[in-house]
C-alpha cells in the first residue's frame, strides 16, 4: 500500500499534465496609441523578453491588447481595467494617464512616458514612486535640448530652427529648457504644433512662411510613426532634420539621436517580470535609458547640401 501512495506521489510530480494545470497564469494589458511604436516594441521585444523569464503567451501569460487615439484611450483604459490584468503597460503619456485615472491597485508599467513622473504627479520620487506606477521615462526635455545643440554644431550658420510636436496640452509644459537653450545659443526656435498627418503639409508650409532653415522633431509616438512621411517633407523643403531615435535617421531623417528602443523595451518588460514575482509597483525606482544611439544619414545630407563636421562624425553611425 505505501509502495503504491509514493508511486502515485512521484507520478504527480513527473505529470506535465498536472505540472501546467498548477502553473499560474498571468495576464498582461498593453494599452497603446493605434499604430505607433508601441505595439511594435511589445510584440518584437517585450514578449521575447518575458519569454526568455519563464512567462510565455499561449502557456502561462494572457496577453489583453488594447489599440486606439488619444481621444479614446479613456474608455480603453475602462475596459481593460475591468477585466482585471496583473499588470498593465502603458507605451506613452496618454495611455499612462488614463490607466491610472481608472485604477489605484493594479500596477502600471510605463514604456515609456516622456514627462517627468514626479512633475507630473505620478511619483512621489524616482527611486521611490509610491502608489501604483513605475516604468521608464525618456527625460524628454533634456533630450530635446540635445538634439537642437547636435543640429546647431552640424548647421552653425543656421539662426531660425522650428521644433515640430503635438499633444500640446501635455508637451508644451516641458518646453521651457529647450527655449532657454535656443535663447542662449542666439537662435530663434518656431514653435509648430500639430495634431494629425492632416497638418503636416500646413506644418512645413508655415515654416516657409517663418523662414525656417532646420528642424527638430520631437519623438512623440505618432510623429515617430510618421517618420518617412517628415522626411520626404523635410526634403522636398530643403530643411535638414534631426529626429528622436537611431530609427529616424534611417528613415530619411538627416539626424537621429535617442534612447535604444531595444533598451527601453527590455527595461519596460523588467519591470513586469518584478511585479510577476511579487514585487510592489511603488518600490520600484522610476529609471531613464542608459544607452543613446547617434545615426547620420549622409545620403539625405548630401542631397540637401549640408558637409557634416569631423567632429560630429567621429561619434556617429554613419548611413549611407
């Protein structure tokens, strides 16, 4: 009789049958802007990180995908909340505000968000966020006084440079480095604001208008999207242009320089690997990317005229 209690027992541990009906499983909510870099960078990096952890889509993780604009993030937020996830991600700004106007308990993961958390009243502090939010913030402001001195030193001569954003009522509200560093460099930034493809002929036409002679565009998720679609603008308006990412200058811009995507999506799926393994949202630290890519496309300079300084092109990746 004891032998067959204990041949019984070993067999229940050797079950792969009984093993995976024990194996929890998790479920995970993206909640993204509809066809930006989001959704691209959970699918191609986030899963095969979590992967590579032990949480597989198909066996012990549930992944609830939730696409759409600004304007409807709100109610997708609603609804994602509603059916309960262990955790969510949030791939910008307005996803990450929505999410948590609906929910105080679940954990979000930012991935991430370009404001910073504790401005923004989403953290107490970076090493100690508090409440329900963590994730990586870009340090957007800082980047994009970065960005206007690279295009600076690669365009000396230029005086009038125009910044191209959208998501104004957010965006605007970091803005204020960037004008002190053009004020300081004595060059005069134009300000152009869109909200949809729709403007973006309206948008370079205006820089005409202003005498614009380069561009910097902040890497907002559409705008980033847009990426090919700026670069034919830039070009056909003769207007050098630095972008956000390593991307950006293989899509067509002059210059891109940014966060690692790959980086700042194995960041964003730490996170959630942490909170699967029981630790609180709120203890862990708010983080910045750690690794900056610096792309020149000499193609596009060379059709637009522009001799690239030595010194710029010793740090950079050049693509021809």
């Amino acid at each position: 009789m004891r032998r067959a209690v204990l041949i019984c027992a070993v067999l229940a541990v050797l079950s792969p049958t009984r093993a995976e009906a024990a194996e929890r499983v998790w479920r995970l909510g993206l909640l993204t802007l509809r066809g930006t870099a989001g959704s691209n960078a959970f699918g191609s990096i986030m899963l095969p990180y979590l992967a590579t952890r032990g949480f597989v889509e198909g066996r012990n993780l549930i992944v609830d995908f939730r696409s759409g604009t600004e304007e409807q993030m709100p109610a997708l937020a609603q609804a994602l909340v509603g059916d309960k996830p262990d955790v969510i991600i949030a791939s910008s700004d307005w996803s990450l505000h929505a999410a948590r106007a609906v929910t105080k308990t679940i954990p979000i993961v930012a991935a991430p968000i370009g404001q910073d958390p504790v401005g923004a009243g989403i953290a107490e502090s970076w090493a100690h966020p508090g409440g329900n939010v963590t994730g990586v913030c870009l340090i957007a402001p800082e980047l994009e006084v970065k960005r206007l001195a690279l295009l600076h030193e690669a365009l000396p001569s230029v005086r009038r440079v125009a910044v191209m954003a959208a998501h104004r009522k957010i965006v605007e509200a970091g803005f204020l480095p960037l004008r002190k560093a053009a004020a300081e460099a004595g060059l005069e930034l134009v300000e152009i604001w869109v909200e949809s493809p729709s403007e973006y002929a309206a948008a370079f036409d205006a820089m005409r208008g202003h005498g614009v002679e380069a561009l910097v565009i902040v890497p907002l998720p559409e705008l980033h999207r847009d990426s090919e679609v700026l670069a034919a603008l830039s070009a056909k308006a003769g207007l050098p242009t630095i972008g956000g990412f390593r991307e950006s200058a293989q899509q067509g811009l002059m210059i891109g320089y940014g966060p690692s995507l790959r980086e700042l999506g194995q960041q964003a799926a730490s996170y959630v690997e942490r909170i699967f393994n029981g630790a609180p949202a709120g203890e862990l630290p708010f983080q910045g990317p750690t690794r900056f890519d610096f792309a020149i496309n000499m193609k596009t300079a060379k059709a637009l005229g522009v001799t690239i300084p030595p010194s710029l092109l010793v740090s950079a990746e050049v693509i021809d």
